[in-house]
C-alpha cells in the first residue's frame, strides 16, 4: 500500500474480451457498501473499515467509468 507521500501513476489494465468486460460492468454497478465492508479486515475499527469500504469504492467507480467510457455500461 502507498503511503501519504507517495502519489500513484495512472496505469491501464487489459481486458481482452468483451463478455468478462461487460459482467465486470455489472459488478461495478450491483456492488455495494455492505459487500466492500464486509471484505475490510474484521480487527480494523468500524472507521478505518467504514474508511477502507468507501477507498474500494472509489476504485471499483473508477473501473466503471472506464468501462463505460468504452461502451460498457449495463442499464
């Protein structure tokens, strides 16, 4: 994991097929808060869990714009 001092570069991933790019989608849209916070690690408060929910959040919205910006944005 990064540090506060240390900025992250943009980077792409590779998705070579259309199918897993569309239900990868999907994910991004149906996903919710219980699911991120359930997968934060359990010893953690419930801020820094509530914290590191809402940080895989913003990451899998990022997936999602991406997508859609490519076309894929499942109604």
């Amino acid at each position: 994991m990064l540090n506060q001092a240390e900025t992250l570069k943009p980077f792409a991933v590779v998705i070579e097929s259309p199918d897993v790019a569309y239900q990868l989608a999907q994910f991004c849209k149906r996903v919710g808060f219980d699911t991120f916070f359930q997968l934060t690690e359990a010893h953690l408060t419930y801020d820094d869990r509530k914290e590191r929910a809402y940080q895989m959040i913003a990451g899998i919205e990022a997936v999602g714009r991406a997508l859609a910006d490519k076309g894929f944005s499942p109604r």
